[in-house]
C-alpha cells in the first residue's frame, strides 16, 4: 500500500449545483493509437463532430482563418458531454483569433470522474481531428479542473502528441490526497460536532447516500456557528480541508482576526460545499469501485501544524474557553477509518499527476478556490521539482474568490502565454504577473479585465502516513 503523502509541487462556481459542473479530476489512461477507429462528420461549417471506440462524443470548431494551432480541450468533472472551450465568450475570441478548438465528452459509460478515459480519449480526439481537418502544425493541451489534472497527464505523457499545456484551476494534486483531506475535514465535522451520531462518511452506494450525510453536516455546521465554541471547531475542519477564508461578497480577512476568517469559512460552507464534496466523493468511489481515503494513524495535531490556517484555530479556541488539545487527541483516537486497498491502488494509478513534464506548462489558479484549494498547486509543483522538470513549469494566480472564476481575458492572455512559450522556446517574462495582466487588459474592457498577482501558496495540508489492510 502507498503512503499517504503531501504530493509534490491558479466564472464563478460558488454553489455545489453550478460548481459540479466544472470541477475537474481527471485521470491517466492509456494512450489511444492513431489506428483507433473513430468515425467524424462535419455538422456544420466548421463544426465537426464523431465518437471514439469506447463511445465517447467528440466535437471541433475550426475557424475559416485557422492559424494551425489546435486547442484540445479537457472538461471538468460533471456529465459526460463533450466540450471544447471554458466558456462560450472565452471560444467566440479564440476563433476569432483563428485557433481551432477540439474536446471529448470522455467515455459515457463511466462516473462523472472520469479517470478511466480522459487522456485516452483526448488523444483520440486529436488524431480523429487531424484525420477530419488536417494535422495541426502545433498543438497546446488545455484543462479546467478535473480537466486540469488529465492536461497534466497529457503534459506529461504527450511527447511528441502535444507542444504545450495551460491548466486552469486544476486538480493537479490527484485524486488520493483530495479523498484523504477531505475525509480530515468530514471525520472533524462528525466527531466533534455529531459524537453521539455515527455519520457515514465512505462507501457511498447511491447519490442520496451521499447528500443525506452532506445535508447532516452541514445542518451540523450551521448548529454550531451559533456559539463560540462551535465555531472554533468550525475552523478546525475548514484547516483540514485547506478552506480559503476569503468568500464571496466579503473583503479579504486582516491578517489575525480569526473572527473574521472563520466567518469567510463558514460561508463557504453554507453554499452547498459539501454537497458537492459529498457527491464527488460518490463518483471517486464509482471510478475506483472502493472507497480510496484512510484515517488510520492520523495524527491530527501534527497536521494542523502543517496549515496556514493555525494561528486562527488557535486564538478562536483559545477566546471560546475550548481545550484544542484535548479535541486534538480525540480525533487522533478515534482515527480507525481505513480504505479498500484495491481502489486506493487504482486511483493511485489512473488519478494522479506530477511525475514529470513532457512539455512546457501553465498552471493558472484564483487564490481563494473553494472547491480545488490553491494549495494544491505547491503540491504539484514540489512533485514536478522532484521529477527534474521544474524549468518547464510555470503557475500563476488571480485574485479573485471561487472555482474556476475567470475572465475570458485571464484565460486568453494565458493561452497566448504558453503559446509565446511553444514559439520562443522559453519562458523569459510572458508567465509573470505583470506580462498576463498587461496582455489580459490589452483584450479590453468587454473581455472582463483581469486580476493576476504576485502569490505563493503555503502547504497543502494532508497526511502522510502509511496504511495497509482493510
């Protein structure tokens, strides 16, 4: 069994219900031949569309003037539709600039984590492209989300199939240290806030399964914001779950005022987070057909040491009367959750990223994601440092709050940025802040604006330990 580890190292979504729609955690398949037999018809002027031998739907639009340059796609985590651009507005420029834009649906049969398909089934778009349209002169590899960790699976498996990638909020960290922090955060949630209740938190076998055990925590939650007390363990769990304290429709907390950090969590949590966690925890399990995340020998003190977040836990236990110590070691013994080794071993193989780079990439990420946190980004990065190829990795971030919540301007100027690297054969300056931020509010007004900044991530808090058996 692995251990459970800190993997090594950027359009709003602040509802579950919208947010399902663009998470992404994708997944490495196995790379589809250019003998695969995938049918394609034009429906319409510049407009194709076909399916690939597993079923899978895929679609392009070419423009008339197209540059040779093909975007392919990844969509995030929900229906198995094919897709081709983040956003309508963000494809209409792309065209207009003369890219082409190809996506596929990944394999239908499947759960909306769709691990077991995603990079197979973008190559296999790429060729039924190439056969349908002509070969690209280049190809850059673009992802949100879900979308984001199976671009970087096709960044680092596509020598000679791709020349560059952009991710774009991506879930770069994979699929095993996902599961496991927020496992952390629920297991906190349930002990401390529901002790006399035994609360599910795995092994989900219907969607109702999941949104029962959602909607229990969160009443759980809302219970608990009433008093001081309920709202340091409140704190607690959102420093599991790596939970920005930045919401929507507040102002960045001040640096030291748990109160107010605490408050921007707690909103968060009231716009159905865990409704969406919950579901895609469901989906996690279809994929890997187990439950894939493990508390055993979890040490809660030490991993609350690891966050940015415990200084606030600290002061709001401290000014509620509270004993965290004594909570501490109550998590710590009651750590017994353990995983289906055969579903960790899957994910672990089809659901992670990080172990090099074949190609220049893009990392681009909000500093406040409720859903994929920030964080997960240093973690990508140290695993891409680790591999050697630290030089072709480059991440930026933009301040703003939520999933995913870009301008068509951050995304365009981004997709210039990688395309300028592919061209020059190096970084210079047209990764760095000031250089996309420039390029974004260049595309104008209508595009709408831009906000990238200066930013490192701290630590993606998750453990390490390692576990075996059932």
């Amino acid at each position: 069994m692995p251990a459970r580890r800190r993997f090594a190292r950027p359009f709003s979504v602040g509802l579950a219900a919208s947010a399902v729609l663009s998470f992404a955690v994708g997944l490495p398949a196995a790379h589809a031949g250019s003998t695969a037999a995938a049918t394609a018809a034009t429906s319409a002027p510049g407009h194709l569309t076909g399916t690939l031998p597993d079923g899978a739907t895929w679609i392009a639009d070419v423009p008339p003037n197209w540059n040779g340059t093909l975007l392919l796609f990844s969509h995030g985590f929900g229906p198995t539709t094919a897709a081709d651009a983040p956003s309508a507005d963000t494809a209409a420029m792309l065209l207009a600039e003369g890219y082409a834009l190809a996506g596929s649906s990944y394999d239908p049969n499947g759960s909306w984590f769709a691990v077991d398909s995603g990079e197979r089934d973008q190559f296999q778009t790429q060729s039924a492209f190439s056969r349908a349209a002509g070969r690209p002169a280049r190809t850059i590899a673009v992802g949100l989300s879900m979308g984001g960790l199976i671009n970087s699976q096709i960044a680092r498996d596509g020598a000679g199939r791709v020349d560059g990638a952009l991710n774009l909020c991506g879930m770069v960290a994979g699929g095993v240290d996902l599961d496991n922090y927020q496992l952390d955060a629920e297991y906190t949630l349930a002990r401390l806030l529901l002790p006399a209740e035994q609360v599910p938190l795995v092994d989900f076998g219907t969607p109702d399964a999941a949104a029962a055990t959602a909607t229990r925590l969160t009443d759980a939650i809302t219970a608990a914001q009433a008093t001081p007390q309920g709202r340091a363990r409140i704190a607690l769990a959102a420093a599991y779950l790596n939970l920005s304290d930045w919401a929507p429709g507040q102002n960045p907390p001040a640096a030291g005022d748990a109160e107010a950090q605490e408050a921007g969590q707690y909103a968060w949590f009231t716009q159905g987070l865990l409704a969406f966690i919950e579901f895609g925890r469901y989906s996690v399990e279809q994929s890997a057909g187990g439950n894939t995340s493990w508390n055993v020998g979890v040490d809660y003190a030490a991993l609350l040491n690891q966050s940015e977040h415990a200084p606030e836990v600290r002061a709001l236990y401290q000014a509620a009367g509270l004993d965290l110590h004594a909570d501490l070691a109550v998590l710590t013994a009651g750590a017994h959750q353990g995983a289906d080794p055969a579903a960790v071993a899957r994910l672990t193989a089809t659901g992670t990223a990080g172990q090099g780079l074949a190609v220049p990439t893009l990392d681009v990420h909000t500093t406040s994601d409720n859903l994929i946190p920030v964080e997960q980004e240093n973690a990508f990065a140290d695993r891409i440092r680790a591999a050697g190829d630290g030089s072709l990795l480059r991440q930026a971030y933009v301040a703003r709050q939520g999933h995913c919540n870009f301008t068509t301007a951050e995304i365009v100027a981004a997709v210039h940025a990688i395309d300028r690297r592919v061209s020059a054969g190096r970084w210079a300056d047209v990764a760095t802040p000031a250089a996309l931020e420039k390029a974004a509010l260049a595309l104008g007004p209508d595009a709408g604006g831009a906000a990238y900044v200066p930013f490192r991530p701290s630590s993606l808090v998750v453990g390490r330990e390692t576990w075996s058996g059932r």
